[in-house]
C-alpha cells in the first residue's frame, strides 16, 4: 500500500503521455483514477497510523553505497510524511478530476495531465525521504514540473518568462540548500536523517572556519537549508516567481499553492527541527523573513487587480504564518495551518477559476461585479472559501491562524510578541483584501463591457463538485483535527518533530483570544462600505498619487530594485562579452576568420586553372620546391 501511494501517480503520468493515441478521454480518466487511488490510500495510511501507530521505513532498493555514503530509496512513514501525503494526493486528485472541466478546450489535455501526475509524484518523494538525497532529488523534480506547468502554454511569451523567472529563483534557494547538504555530509559523515538527528547534541558546538572566520556548523547547516526553504516557499527576497506564476493554468496555480511546491520549505524546516532547535539565530532568521513575507504580501495583495495573483500573494502571506509560527518553536501549528491552508486554498484557487471560466478568461475583479445570481454555487463556495482564509470563528483557519497567534505570544520571546503583533496586523489586511476580492467580484455593479452579464454562467457539475469536497474540509478541518495536532496532551507527533522547549497552550488572555476574530469580523462590514457601498474614499486615495499606494501597487520595488542590482548589469555584461569576446574576438579570429582565410586561398587558388599547361607546370614547381625545401631541413 505504501508502493502504490507513491508509485500510483507516476504510473499514470508515464501512460498518460505515451498513451496519448488512446485519446484524450483515455488520459484524462486514467491519471485521475490513478491519483485518486493514491488519495484513498493515504487515507488509510494516515489512519493507521493515527489509530494503530503503523509507522515504519519501506525500502525500495539501494541506490548509492560508496566509501562513505550509503543512501537507500526509501518510503518513510511517520506522522510528519503521513499527514503531506494526505494533503497532496487529497487536493492532488481534486484538482486533476477539476482539470477535466476547465482544460475541455485544451488541445494537449494528455500532456497536463501527465505533467500534473508527475508533480504530484515528485512531491510524494520529496515528503517520504529518509535521506537528504532522496529529498534533493524530490526537491528539484517539482521544481522542474512547475517550470513545464507554469509554461505549460508555451506560444505565449508571458507564460514562457514566468516559468523561466520560477526556475531561476528557485535556483537560487536550491543552491543554497545544495551547500547545507554539503556541510551536513561533511559534519555528520551521512546523509540518513536518523543518524543525523540523533547526533545533532554531539555537533551543537562544532565550529567551521570559512573565508577567515568562525562559523558555528549547526547555525550555518540551517541558515542555508532555510535559504532552500525560502526560494521554494516564496519568502521575502526569493518571492517575486510566485505572482507570475499565475500564467499557468489555474490547476497549476490551486496544486502549487495548495498542496505541493510551496509547502515543501515548510515541510522541510518542520522535518529538520532536530537541527533547528540547536541554532537560536537560525529560529529568529526563520521568524523574521517569516514576518516580513506574513505583512508585506498581505499589503501587496490590496491593490492587486488580477484575481489569480491576490490569491497568489495571500499564499505568500500564510507561509510567512507558517514560517515565523516554525521559527518560535511551533512546528506542530505550523504543520496544522499548513493542513487546512491546503482546504480553502484550493478551494479559492479553483473557484477563481470557476469565475474566469464564468467570464471567458478575464481576471480583472475591476470589469467583474454583480454576478452572484448568475453563479450561486460559485459564489457560495468561495465565500466559504474566504471565510475560512480570514479566520472566522469556528472554520479551519480560525483554529490553526489564532494557534500560531497565541503560541507567538506565549513563547515569552521579544522574537514572540513581534510575531504575534504582525500575525494580528497580517490578520486584518487578509480581511479586507479578501472581502475586497470576494465582493468586487459578485457583488455591486457589473462592470464588464465586453461580456454581456447574460453570457456568464455557471461551471459545469466535474468543476463545481471538487470544490464541495474542498468546502467541506475548510468548514471541518480545523475543528475535527484541532486537538490531534495541536493539543497539549496530544502525543500524535512522536519523534518526527523534536521540541526542546515545548510550550503549551494554555492561560492565553482573553484579550488576545477575541482581538483576532473582533477585528477580522468587523473588516466585512469595513470592506463592503469602501468596496461597493462608497468608492470615493479608495477613489480619492488613488488619484492622489500617495506615494503608499504606489508602493504597494509596485509590489514595494522589488523588481525594480532587482532589475537595477541583478538583471540590468548583468545584461550589459552579457551583452559586452557577447559582442567584444563572441564575435569580434573569438567569431572574428575563429570560425569567421579561418573561413575568410580559407576563402581568399581558395579565389587565389581558383586563379591557377586556368587550363594553359605553363600555369600548371609553374604549380608544380612551387609544390615540388617547397618539399625539396622541406626535406633537407629536415
């Protein structure tokens, strides 16, 4: 069982794409079939162990033995890998069996869904890896499946870029990732996470001297598996690949966000806590960007237009939620919000895709509004959608999003209560930002005129049904699991996370308890004056050309300010290289100068016959002169 779940998604990636003459029905059933037996079983994977505590490491052969190295392909089940293989094949097979309906007009539905199956089984490896290696090898393969997805509608230049901007950032972390395990296997002499984990104490003081200084090892091994995480996870500074992501079709968007790319530097970070906790500077590194992503895509999002890419920026703003709630010591509630982010998520991805489809592929929530009648399932789903992403009381977000709050603040820690005044702040911006999408686009004026409001329809039923299933976990999930992952007494972790000072949840204020769902519960009302009721507030702040509102509008410069520092110089020294050492030194004295060269013998040559014996013979002297030459003085 354990094989298949893995092994299913793989299967039905490499039929679907050479089993293309069976036709696309054929490709389209088979790689939600197979994806969707992987989910049932993770089901009961997860059960099991849950109930039954059926962990364990399943090999599958040995892949690398040499002097010291000795890495097996493995399955590794414990809490931690039960709980990723749940959420991706779940909201895997949930957004293949969607695909069906919203790509019904794509002319190469085999190759998506082969490319969905096979990121699905790349993120399957990443997640059930017992070795670093193993991870490595899951890490860059769902790497490379969001280039060939984000880019997966290769004839427009906008897709081709965003998928080359993804895989270029995401070089960047992946190289920093390389080196953590480059310094891991060069400290513990194995790249096996229990021989690892179990020597950490033994390591906690070893030192390395690198470029003349002295660098503690622990702290650098989780600096650079952190920068790993950030390029993955789209934190600040390595987040500018994920708005543009958008490109892909919004399956890619909902799976990536939802269930598997982003979450991998979550997961990573969770998986080495036995490392983590014995670096404090490499928790405050992990709290701090995870404030600054939590609070600046927050701000991004409420200007943002595209209905894709404000979805986009509020997965960035969660990470950062997990991120800083990993980098206070809750690993657990990292891993909780991570479960039911992956619910309403998708959930918000596919039923903006519900709405582009409604609106023949326009994304702009300004040329939207008033069609709630026309899509009440839609609309129904994705307020629940929002609901739960805000943090009302009683979904899945309110129980996982408060938890990080309230653990930030109990940790005691300067690093803590920064953490918990940014979760609040970051709180209330994803309320407004939200109802803000949620009620331009259903609500108020239609504002579309090259759509009649008569043409807008409702998705088809193998669209709308994932998202039930979707809404269901988002109202549920955090009340039915809350105690299982969270609890003080909750023994459900085991050792695949290591807490050194484990603080329990208990004695939180009331104040802070009601702040969070207060503030949130009061941005709806808030929202729908500014957003429909009277525009003229927003309106003026617009046209006064604040500098602020430019500033979020300009997503705060970053690509500007990497165009000025990175990209510009780096085109110019391309550019002098390309044409002073390409063609006018090496094209100009190589293959263009020899062929000149050849060239001009050859007419010079051509001259000589001219079919009158005295050229030839006088040829002939020449020749035979210059091997007699050639002979004596040699």
């Amino acid at each position: 069982m354990e094989y298949a779940v893995i092994f299913l998604p793989l299967l039905g990636s490499i039929i679907t794409y050479f089993g293309k003459k069976f036709g696309n029905l054929f490709s389209q059933i088979f790689s939600c079939l197979m994806v969707s037996i992987a989910a049932v079983l993770s089901v009961i994977i997860f059960y099991n162990g849950m109930v039954h505590d059926t962990y364990g490491n399943y090999l599958v052969f040995e892949w690398i033995n040499s002097g010291n190295l000795n890495v097996n392909w493995s399955i590794k089940i414990d809490p931690l890998s039960s709980i990723m293989i749940l959420v991706v094949t779940l909201v895997s097979a949930l957004v293949h069996i969607y695909s069906i309906g919203y790509m019904s007009h794509d002319p190469h539905k085999p190759r998506f869904m082969s490319y969905l199956s096979l990121f699905t089984f790349s993120m399957l490896c990443l997640v059930v890896s017992d070795n670093f290696l193993q991870l490595f090898f899951g890490w860059e393969g769902v790497g490379l499946c969001s280039y060939l997805l984000i880019g997966f509608w290769f004839k427009r230049e906008t897709a081709n870029n965003a998928a080359i901007k993804a895989f270029i950032v995401n070089r960047v972390g992946d190289f920093g990732l390389a080196i953590g395990i480059f310094i891991i296997f060069l400290i513990f002499g194995t790249l096996n996470f229990d021989e690892i984990f179990l020597t950490v104490p033994e390591f906690a003081k070893t030192n390395l001297s690198i470029f003349g200084g002295e660098f503690n090892a622990i702290t650098l091994i989780c600096v650079f598996l952190f920068l790993g995480a950030m390029g993955k996870s789209a934190q600040f500074f390595l987040h500018t690949w994920l708005p543009d992501a958008m490109e892909g079709p919004t399956p890619v968007s909902a799976l990536i966000h939802a269930a598997t790319m982003v979450t991998a530097g979550v997961f990573l970070v969770v998986r080495c806590s036995p490392i983590f906790e014995y670096s404090q500077f490499a928790m405050n590194l992990v709290a701090v960007v995870g404030m600054i992503t939590a609070l600046f895509a927050a701000s991004v999002a409420l200007v943002q237009n595209d209905i894709k890419k404000i979805i986009a920026y509020s997965t960035c703003s969660q990470l950062g939620y997990m991120f800083f709630a990993a980098g206070v010591g809750a690993y657990h509630i990292a891993m909780f919000h991570l479960f039911t982010h992956a619910f309403f998520k998708a959930l918000l991805f596919l039923g903006a895709g519900s709405v582009i489809h409604s609106f023949q592929e326009e994304q702009d929530i300004t040329k939207m509004g008033g069609v709630w009648k026309r899509i009440p399932f839609t609309t129904v789903l994705m307020l629940i959608g929002t609901l739960a992403l805000t943090g009302f009381p009683f979904l899945s977000g309110f129980y996982s999003k408060d938890a990080i709050i309230e653990f930030a603040y109990l940790k005691d820690t300067p690093v803590g209560y920064y953490a918990s005044v940014v979760g609040v702040v970051t709180a209330l911006l994803t309320a407004v930002y939200s109802w803000r999408l949620f009620f331009k686009v259903f609500f108020g004026k239609y504002n579309n005129k090259s759509i009649p409001i008569e043409k807008t329809h409702e998705s088809p039923l193998i669209m709308i049904a994932p998202l039930i299933v979707l809404a269901i976990g988002s109202i549920l999930a955090g009340y039915f699991f809350k105690d299982l992952f969270i609890d003080n007494n909750s023994t459900f972790w085991g050792d695949s996370i290591l807490f050194l000072n484990f603080v329990r949840l208990e004695n939180i204020p009331l104040w802070l308890i009601l702040m969070t769902p207060i503030l949130i519960i009061i941005a709806i009302p808030l929202s729908y004056h500014l957003y429909i009721k009277d525009k003229t507030i927003l309106d003026g702040i617009k046209n006064s050309n604040l500098p602020l509102y430019n500033f979020l509008l300009n997503k705060w410069y970053i690509d500007e300010i990497y165009d000025f520092i990175f990209i510009n110089p780096l085109k110019k020294i391309g550019i002098f290289f390309w044409k002073k050492g390409d063609q006018e030194t090496i094209d100009r004295f190589g293959p263009d100068g020899i062929s000149k060269v050849i060239k001009y013998i050859s007419n010079k040559a051509v001259q000589f016959q001219s079919g009158y014996i005295y050229d030839y013979a006088f040829v002939m002297l020449i020749g035979l002169s210059a091997l007699i030459t050639y002979l004596i003085l040699n």
